[in-house]
C-alpha cells in the first residue's frame, strides 16, 4: 500500500493490559524510522493485569503533525483482543481501511454485569464472520492458537505483525531485523516462525476469516463454577465493627439492633469471601458448594 | 526446604485456640485481618502447626501469639527477635515467625531489629504497623504521621517517622514487603513470599487502630481507615511506570526488596561442621 | 591419669558448663566476664554446639531464653551493668520458668565504675535485680575447681528445677589461675530437664506437679503451649483472677523450699567452738579463710561460714554455725549486702560489717583487725 498523498499512514493498534500492545507498536515505530519516516506514537497504557484497554496509535509519513488518529481515518487496525477490535473499529477508513484482529477473547471484569457467581459475562456475540461482512478487507485469525502451535502463546503477536507485513511496504528482512532486536534471544526463531506464519495466513487473500477459530473466549461460567454459599456468623465473636457490612461488594449484610452482623439479603451474596477475609474477629464462614451444571 | 503448598482449602479455625477466642482485640482492630493473612499463608505452604513457633513482644500485636495454635512464645518489651533469633539457632526444624508492632520493633527493639536484617537468620518478622502504642492508652510512636494527636502529642506529632522497610532494606534483610489489611490475599501472598524466603524476612502489614487512634485524629470508623490506607499505597505493578497516576508521597507496597545472601543459621553450622570435619 | 592444667576462674565456667552439657551460649562483651565468651565461642563448635554474639546485653540474654524455650541447655555471661540490663529477660525466664545459667562476673560499680577493679556489689542485685516477687538461685564460686563445679551445678539446678541460675563471681575469682583436675571435677551424671512426654490431649505446660516443677514442652513434640511473662494459669495462658494469680505465683517460689536441700551448699570451716564467725563469699571468704588461720593461731576461736548457695540464702545452715559464736562478721567487697540478711536471720546475735569497695580485695589482715575490735 502506497503513502497517502496527502498526508501519514496512521495504524492503530489495540489490546488489553498485558498483551504486549506497546511491543508492537514499538517494532512498527523503529521499522519505519529505519526507513527514513517521521514517527509519531502516542498510547495509553499501565491497565496491565487488570484487564483493561490499552491503545497505541502510530502515524508515519515523511511529515507528521497531529500524534493521534481521527476517527475514520486509521489505514490498518491490529486487534490483540477480539472484543477491543470491535471497540476501535470505527477508527478505520471505511473505504480504504484494513482490518487485522485475534480471534481470542479476554473477558474484562466488568463485563461481569451480573455479580452472580457463575454468570454469562457481557461480550460481543458478533461471529468474526459477521463482522467480515462489514469491513472492506482484512484478517479475523486465531493468531494465539498459531502461535500456540508453534510453542509459545506470546509469539501471537508476532503473528500478527506477519499479517501487518502484507499490508504496508517494508522488506520482510526489514521486518525480521527489527522484531529480532525486540524479543529476547531465546525465542527468536519461534517469533521468525511466527511472523511468516502470519504474513503467509494473510497472503491467501485480502480478506479472510478463520472459520475454525476457536475464538478461546472465557465465559463467566468458566471464571467462577456456579456455588452455593453458606454464610455462617459466630455472633459470639462478632464485635459490631461494621467491616464486613461497609466491604460486602452486594451490600447484603448489617448490623441488627445488638450490633451484631447478620445477612439481610442472602439472595445477593456471591460468596465472593469479602466478608469472611476481612472480619478481623475471625466470626464469618463462607462455605462455597460447587453446583452441578444443569443438562444442556 | 520449605514443605510442598497445600491445596486444601483455608479454615482459620484450624490454626487458632478456639478456647482463647473471642480475642481481646478492639472491634475493627486491623490486627485480626493480618493475623488471618498470616495463618493462610502458613496454610498454603503446608507448614505443620508442631513444627511452627510464634513468638511476640509486648503491646497489641504481642497479644496476637496466644491465639495461634502453635508452639507460642509471648516474650518482653522489643524482645522477640532476640528470642527469635536464639529458638531459630537452636532449632533450624521449627518455622520462626516474629509478630511484633511498631513501637515493639522500632523504637523499644529498633537494635534488634536491624541486626536480625543484618544476620539474616531463617525467620519472618510481621509488624503490625498501626501509628501507635495502642496497649498504653495511644501514645506517640515512631511510626505516628506528622501532625497528628495522640496522647503525648496533645499538639500534633512534630517528630519524624520511620519507614521501616526502608530500614529492614538498608540493613540487609533478605526479603521486604509492606502491605495494607484492605489487600488482604495480598497481604497472604506477600506473607507466604516472606516465609518461604531462606532468610530473614521482613513484612510490615498497615494496620488500623481505630479505637484509640482512628478516634482521636477523626480518621472514621474501621472500613473508612482501611480504605483510606489502601488508597494511600502505590500498588507494586505500578512502581516502576512513568506515568504516575499516584500520589508522590504513596508509600509502595507490595515485595520492596529481595536478596539471596546467605541464611546465618546455614552459614553457622557449616563453620560448625567444618570444625568438627579437622578435630575428627 | 589426672589432667591437672592451669585454668582460670571464667575460663572455668565455660568449661564447667560445657561439661554439665551447655549446647547454646549468647553473649556480649563486657570486661571482666569476656573470656568466658571467648572460652564459649572455641568450645561450643567443637561439640556442635551454638555460640552467638548478639547486639547487646539484652539480646544476648533473650537469645538464650529463646535457645532454651527450643529445648537447650543455654548460658550467657557478663558483668555489673550488663547484668542491670539482663534484668528483664533474667525475670522473664523465672516467671516463665525457663531454664538459663548466667554468669555475672562483678566489677566495681555503680555504672561503668571501675571496670577492671574486683567488688562484690551485686549481691543485691542478684538476688532482688528485677521487679516482682520471683524466684531465682544465685551460686558463688571461691576458686577456679569451684568456677567449674558450681557452673555444673548451676545447670543440674536450672534444668531440674526450671529457675534461672546465676553464678556470681568476683572478678578476682574470674581472672584467677589454679591449678586443677579436670578429670576429677567431670561430673559423673548429667542432669537434664524433664521434657513432656505425655499424651498432648489436655496438656497444661504449668501444671502443679508433686515436684512442682512442671515438664517442659519441648516444640515440635505436638503440644503446641503457650509460654508468657503474663502472671499465668496452668494452662499457660494469662490470669489476672486474684487467687489464681498468686496461687500460680506461689507455686514458683514455693518450689524452691520444697526443694532446699537439692539447692542448699556451703562449707563450714572450725565454728563448732567458734566465738566469732566470719560469714562470708567469694575470693572474701578466701581472705576470711586465711584470717580464721591466722586468729585460731592467736588463740582466737574463729571459724568460717561460707555458702555456695548465697540465695536463697542457707539459713538454717547459718544458725547451726553460728550457734555457740559471740559474733559474726561479715566481710565483704561493697557496703553491706549480705550483712543485712545475716542480721536479719541472727536477731540476737551481734553482727558486724565489713566493708571495702575501693577497687582492692580485703586482705586477712583487714579481717582479723575487724575481728579484733568486734571481740574487745
Ligand atoms: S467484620 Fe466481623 S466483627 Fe466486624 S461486624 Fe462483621 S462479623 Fe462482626
Ligand atoms: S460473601 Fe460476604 S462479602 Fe461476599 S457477597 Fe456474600 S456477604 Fe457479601
């Protein structure tokens, strides 16, 4: 794909915390400044471990003046995470754009709307395919599973950026080169692999979707079994101190009218153990019984 | 040379004297929350109870060892750790685990304190950081923040504080962590950390005093200190990031230092064996 | 074949101590007990034993309670105002019943004093040095075989009996060379604690024994007590129930009358016919020993008292001996210590001080002059 003649190739590149967002990012940024390009970065970043979105936009061009990409405009989004790739995916051009995204799913926290142990989280239910029929060109691969075949889950990225390869026009030695200098010595060649795997995944044609993607999404019922919960208090060491009624994230107990804790609302609590965790007398006991998936 | 993690699920009445509760802390005292943090850890590891000795000073904190169900050892004033530091000598079988309290470690036992982190002898020493001497009645300690009331201090505190695990660190203690009660499988996970360390081990847990302390600076009841100290820690994943969406004064939490010199007790009996090894 | 060396007062101590079956010695240093470190830190490795040089005085002195809580026999040594420091712990280990010897080697005081200089100014202090009521024995070595022999019995004490025991030496006793025979001072038995061996199902570790000395829960052998210097019940855990309490408190100072005559030793030198006795202790009653010679030449009826056992103090040994005597003196390295418990115990009796503390020994000439003016 040629420059733009009027103005920077803009490339947004999306994930959750942990994924390795920036890394990416920061391969595209020094290939293009190996190749002579003014490159302009900009991320927001540290909601590592948590689950939360992290973002990169990276515009190159022989002038580059504004840091972020408008709406509408981004020429390639990569997607780390498959729920992210819908979330961003009105930054592409629609008419020129390419999309590149992981089939997998990282379930962030609050999608757990309902509290209830157990619960369906909220996730797009969109099949790739689905989405497919609504972008100009692109990729939905299962890049995590390829890379898990080649024996390292984090060389997805990689993968990735394979993909990335087809649709910007820097040699694959260029490529090679910079992702070398990146990834620790030991995993250098499985990252290699992994690059060719998806530039050659990506070259089958411009528009592709992994029907067999297994998409490894984490529903709610995977996090948390569904349990039943037993609270116990043992009045006799409860001193009223109200820990338990503040912390409790369901607000399900209180204190009665001789100051000691009790459950008000049994139906609201998770089991989630605050409670027990943080009573300083040692007087809750939450019991958890797993509960046998009811036939399908 | 520590046992193997056990998978069986925490009940904290089996590591407690079921005889001696309810304990005789005040309601919302921080000290039971980390006391739980403590035992789950010696849980997880699968520490048996024989084998675990629990040795106090004296103060709030100290009073924490007589409700563990284990080998427990209720010693003087700032004393612990030379206690310790003898029974871990004596007995390199037995887990040593110190609880102690701010002015117990600090100012009455700061010597002990210092060298325990310099001799690096296979022990855990948890302090109940709480701001004050809660036992006499809420006097000053050397933990105390800046400014605020305490019995001895009826015009605000206008001495300094320590940080401790600054100190444990600067004096060589093989493993420092800080945490607050609010954090409380943190706390378990820093504490099981700090056991398993081959060393001293050094964890500092924020505890309210919410009775005496919380009371006299308006600091709100039980859930509203804990929040507000958890608020008032920079969490480790952050430590290093540039960024800093913090406060710049927030004490860091989380493990703070980690060095693998080598155990004194392991050191002592090697000189011991190679003494023997020429005399024989 | 006998070993007869050269050996001196402190060094005896340790070797007394390592004898009777001393596994953990911590100290610090402090002149003029060192050498019993130093002796310590050379002897304990060879027998795989533990030494330990802690921060301070006190330290060192929670560091052998804490080696003892853990089942060994335990020592540590020191001086004037490292034994004012050791006060705490040295109570803490009587209220709790753990088994330690200390030694103190007595220098001039009162505070850094004369550090090089002899006294025997802590008399008191070992007696009476930390607060409460407690109980605690305090043995005083004469010579260098005595160093080692009542550093033996201090342990056989200590273990069976569950008090801490101080051997309190002057320091001309501590840095005195004897000659001696080690072969004929080793002890022929040595005598440990009774460690608990019953079932752990309801085993309280301050349970009133016939002995009333009860067995020591060892850790690790499953019965996982409790141990504080709270005034407790039998169960180890803290009372402040006013009958309970003192009856807990009784028990521990009553255990060493029931036990008196395992604790009680004194040599008794020519006071069947004695007019004038001198009671006294350490390289005094040396001095004293000598006196009595020199007076007895004089045609003066003197004889000695000296216990070996100062505290508790053998009284009824000190009546026996003084029975038929005018007078009693009693020198000694301060301005009158023990003098006061031998008053207290001889009401009708006229008994007299003698009191030096400029950093000399008393000589027998100072004694038989005092004795001298005592019978005019
Ligand atoms: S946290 Fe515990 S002591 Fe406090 S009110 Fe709740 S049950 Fe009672
Ligand atoms: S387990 Fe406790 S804290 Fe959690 S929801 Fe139930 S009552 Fe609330």
């Amino acid at each position: 794909m040629a420059e733009k003649k009027n103005g920077p190739t803009n490339v947004l590149i999306v994930g959750v915390g942990g994924q390795g967002v920036i890394m990416v990012s920061k391969v595209l940024a020094m290939l293009c400044q190996n190749h002579g390009y003014e490159v302009k970065q900009s991320e927001v970043h540290g909601m590592a471990k948590r689950g939360g979105g992290v973002f990169s936009h990276v515009r190159f061009g022989s002038s580059v003046w504004s840091p972020t990409i408008p709406v509408g405009e981004a020429d390639v989004l990569v997607a780390l995470e498959w729920a992210e790739a819908l979330r961003w995916i009105n930054y592409m051009n629609p008419q020129t754009g390419t999309f590149i995204a992981d089939t997998q799913k990282i379930v962030p926290p609050f999608a757990c709307r309902v509290r209830d142990r157990g619960a369906d989280a909220m996730y797009s239910e969109e099949t790739p395919a689905e989405i497919m029929e609504n972008v100009r060109a692109g990729y939905a691969m299962d890049a995590t599973s390829i890379a898990e075949d080649l024996g390292n889950l984090k060389a997805a990225n990689t993968v990735l950026l394979g993909a990335l390869s087809n649709s910007l026009e820097f040699s694959v030695d260029a490529w090679l080169e910079v992702i070398r200098s990146f990834v620790p010595p030991k995993s250098i060649d499985i990252n290699m692999e992994a690059f060719a795997k998806g530039r050659e995944w990506a070259q089958a044609g411009p528009k592709r979707v992994d029907e067999n993607a297994k998409g490894r999404g984490v529903s709610g019922r995977d996090l948390h079994k569904q349990v039943e919960t037993k609270l116990e208090i043992t009045e006799e060491w409860c001193k009223g101190c109200d820990i338990c009624v503040k912390m409790c994230p369901e607000r399900c107990l209180r204190l009665n009218d001789q100051l000691i804790s009790e459950l008000h609302k049994p139906d609201a609590c998770t089991g989630c153990r605050m409670c027990e965790w943080l009573c300083p007398d040692f007087a809750i006991k939450i019991t958890n019984t797993p509960i046998m998936e009811p036939a399908e | 040379m520590k046992d193997s993690v056990n998978e069986a699920e925490f009940q904290i009445n089996d590591y407690i004297r079921l005889d001696q509760m309810p304990h005789f802390l005040c309601p919302g005292c921080g000290h039971g929350i980390a006391l739980r943090a403590l035992l789950w850890a010696v849980h997880e590891l699968g520490i048996d109870k024989d084998k675990l000795a629990v040795v106090s000073g004296i103060g709030c904190s100290g009073r924490l060892s007589a409700y563990v169900d284990a080998n427990s050892f209720h010693t003087t004033h700032g004393r612990p750790l030379a206690f310790a530091t003898g029974l871990a000598l004596a007995r390199p079988d037995l887990h040593v685990i110190v609880i102690t309290g701010d002015g117990d470690s600090l100012a009455i036992g700061g010597n002990h304190l210092i060298h325990a982190c310099r001799r690096n002898l296979n022990m855990t020493c948890m302090m109940l950081n709480n701001e004050i001497y809660g036992m006499t009645g809420g006097q000053v300690s050397p933990t105390t923040t800046s400014n605020r009331y305490t019995t001895t201090t009826p015009a605000g505190n206008t001495e300094p504080v320590f940080d401790a695990c600054a100190l444990a660190t600067a004096a060589g203690a093989g493993f420092v962590g800080r945490e607050v009660t609010m954090q409380v499988t943190g706390l378990k996970n820093l504490l099981r950390d700090a056991i398993a360390h081959d060393g001293f081990s050094f964890v500092e847990v924020i505890s309210d005093c919410t009775e005496i302390y919380g009371r006299k600076n308006d600091l709100g009841v039980s859930p509203e200190m804990m929040l507000s100290q958890k608020a008032g820690m920079r969490p480790e994943a952050y430590r290093n990031t540039v960024d800093v969406p913090f406060k710049p004064n927030a004490l860091e939490c989380g493990m703070l230092a980690k060095n693998d010199r080598p155990e004194y007790g392991a050191t002592y009996r090697a000189m011991v064996d190679r003494i023997r090894g020429k005399g024989a | 074949m006998a070993k007869r060396i050269n050996l001196q007062g402190n060094q005896a101590c340790a070797l007394g101590a390592i004898a009777a079956g001393c596994t953990f010695y911590a100290g610090y240093p402090i002149t003029p007990s060192s050498e019993v470190a130093e002796a310590m830190a050379r002897e304990l490795p060879k027998i795989g034993g533990t030494f330990i040089q802690m921060e301070d005085e006190i330290a060192s002195m929670g560091a052998a309670i804490g080696a003892s809580m853990g089942g060994l026999k335990v020592m540590t040594a020191t001086s004037g105002p490292g034994f004012s420091l050791k006060q705490e712990n040295l109570g803490y280990a009587s209220g709790a019943e753990i088994p330690c010897v200390i030694i103190n080697v007595m220098r001039g005081g009162p505070s850094t004093g004369m550090p090089t200089r002899p006294a025997q100014g802590d008399i008191m202090q070992a007696r009476w040095g930390t607060h409460g009521d407690h109980a605690i024995i305090v043995l005083t070595p004469a010579s260098v075989a005595e160093c080692y022999s009542e550093t033996v019995r201090a342990f056989e004490l200590t273990e069976r009996l569950r008090v801490p025991v101080v051997v309190l030496i002057d320091e001309v006793i501590g840095h005195l060379v004897e000659t001696v025979d080690l072969d004929a001072l080793k002890p022929s038995r040595l005598v440990t604690r009774k460690f608990a061996d019953g079932p752990a199902e309801g085993f309280e570790p301050y349970a009133v024994t016939d002995d009333m000395v009860p067995p020591f829960p060892r850790p690790g052998d499953g019965y996982r007590s409790h141990t504080t210097g709270l005034t407790h019940l039998p169960s180890g855990f803290p009372t402040q129930n006013p009958s309970k309490a003192e009856a807990a408190l009784v028990r521990t100072t009553d255990k060493l009358d029931l036990h008196a005559d395992l604790i009680e030793a004194v040599e008794v030198a020519e006071c069947d016919d004695a007019d004038v006795v001198i009671a006294s202790v350490g390289i005094s009653a040396r001095a004293g020993q000598a006196a009595v010679a020199d007076l007895r030449s004089k045609g003066v009826k003197a004889g000695l008292f000296r216990p070996k056992t100062l505290w508790p103090f053998p009284e009824a040994a000190l009546k026996a001996a003084t029975k038929g005597a005018k007078a009693v003196v009693v020198p000694e390295m301060n301005q009158g210590q023990m003098v006061l418990e031998v008053e207290r115990l001889l009401k009708n009796k006229s008994v007299h001080g003698l009191g030096k503390i400029d950093g000399e020994a008393i000589t027998p000439a100072e004694i038989v002059t005092r004795v001298t003016e005592v019978l005019a």
